[in-house]
C-alpha cells in the first residue's frame, strides 16, 4: 500500500506540474515606484502631443 500511495503522489506532482506550464501566465510585477514613473512617462507623452496638435 505505501508504494503505491508513493506512486501516486509521484503522478499527482508531475500532472499538477504539467497544468502549471499550460496556465496562463501572471503578468510580472512592477513596483508601485516603477509604475508611477511609466505614468508620468505617458502623460509626458500625452502633453506633448496635444500641444504640438494645437
């Protein structure tokens, strides 16, 4: 009985580990300080452009 508890956890892991890589993936994560600054990057942007617009 224990070596088939044991095979079982084994196929359990691999099938669980299989389903991971075909899970979508999390965006990675960007520092609150990272995504301020893309912020003012693109409202730099946006700025800018509407002022050459005019």
């Amino acid at each position: 009985m224990n070596r088939q508890k044991k095979l079982q956890q084994l196929f359990k892991a691999k099938a669980k580990k299989a389903s991971a890589k075909l899970a979508p993936k999390k965006p990675k994560y960007i520092c609150k300080a990272d995504r301020l600054k893309l912020a003012a990057e693109a409202s730099d942007e946006a700025v800018t452009t509407t002022a050459t617009e005019s």
